[in-house]
C-alpha cells in the first residue's frame, strides 16, 4: 500500500491503484448508485484535458517532458475508454471509480481524471504512483482549468458523440420505414379522421408518412 496525503490528512491506496486520494474520498463520501459514469463523458473530460495541457504547453507553463508524458497518458486512457465504448474492454472503470452521482458539481470526476492521467504520465516516466513530485494532479494536469469549465466542457463534447449515435439509428429507422413503404404500396386501407373513416390510402403511404416525420426530426 502507498499513502497519499490531502489538507484532510492521509489515505492508504493499493500500490497498482491508478486513482489517488480525491477519488477514493469520493467513493467513500458519497451514496454508490450502483452506476457508472458514461464512456463519452470519461473520453470527452480527456479530450478535454488534452486541449488543455495542449495550451499550456504552448503558452510556456508547462514544460516538454511534463507535457509530453501528460499527453501520450492522455492518448492511451482515450484508448482504453475507446475500448469500453465498441465493447472490447470495460478496464477503464478500474481507473474510473467515482460514482455519476456525486457532490461537488463534478468535482469528484475532474480530479479521478486528473489523477489517472498523473500516475499513467508517472508511469511512462519510470516513476512509482503516488510520485506527485514529478507529474502533479493538480498543479500540472489541472494547470490554468476549473472544474466550472471542464465539466460543462466535457458534457456538451459527450452529449455531441451521444447525438452522432442518436441521428445514425434516426437513419435506420427511417430507411427500414421507407423500404416498408415500397413492400406496403399495394396495400389498401381506410384513412382515418379522428374516429372517421376517411379516403382511402396505401398501407405503404402511411408508413411514407412515419418515414418523412422521423427525418423532419432527425
């Protein structure tokens, strides 16, 4: 076990554990829903992060071999998120243990990313977990960002890739109605009016019409 220090005092974390000791705080303060945290969400809050180390790099703060540990970390938990996403893999929630539901308006969240991305950037450089010296969750990964901004940031990247998935099954949809369109052409049926009988239609035109209301809401 190492120990890992914060202003509230210290925390024995297992020496593999690739969280640190705001994460396991969170697990340990707040109610366990029994849910993970989406997949987007983790890999939008990395992209996330990556922009921002990004910058700071740029903008000299952040020096090279910081910064290019803190970016291939980045790059290999996208990776492994990436994995958890096309069902290959779910190891990123070994890393990922705060629960969607927490105080804090995602605090919790912003520093279990930022402490997997130290002790991964760690680990690149041939340093144990823990060792905040040489890549720090806050001081380094976290540089110039508030959790104010991150997590709205991550949310709205997220909720980007959700939409990307909602319109491609809007668009199966409405191609399977459109070829029932075409079975159903010869069908012929009663319009209805309320609860009218009304001039005839196609079983077909109806299921055209099904097909042109979920492209108008695509």
């Amino acid at each position: 076990m190492r120990i890992e220090k914060d202003s509230l005092g210290e925390i024995q974390i297992p020496d593999d554990a690739v969280y640190g000791i705001h994460s396991l705080r969170s697990v340990n303060n707040f109610p366990k829903s029994g849910e993970k945290i989406n997949p987007y969400l983790i890999k939008a809050y990395l992209q996330v992060k990556m922009a921002a180390s990004e910058t700071n790099y740029k903008c000299g703060i952040l020096f090279k071999e910081k910064y290019d540990a803190i970016d291939e970390a980045i790059r290999l938990l996208i990776n492994e998120t990436d994995d958890c996403i096309n069902g290959s893999s779910e190891s990123i929630y070994d890393k990922i243990i705060v629960d969607p539901y927490q105080g804090g308006a995602g605090t919790s969240l912003n520093m279990n990313v930022n402490e997997i991305i130290s002790n991964t950037a760690l680990k690149i450089l041939r340093k144990q977990y823990g060792d905040y010296s040489a890549v720090h969750p806050l001081d380094d990964v976290n540089l110039s960002q508030s959790t104010n901004d991150t997590y709205p940031t991550s949310l709205r990247i997220a909720s980007i890739y959700l939409l990307r998935e909602l319109a491609d099954s809007f668009s199966h949809l409405q191609n399977v109605l459109q070829k029932k369109e075409k079975e159903f052409r010869n069908v012929l049926k009663l319009g209805r009016t309320q609860f009218q009988d009304a001039v005839p239609i196609t079983l077909g035109q109806e299921f055209g019409a099904y097909a042109q209301a979920i492209a108008r809401d695509r």
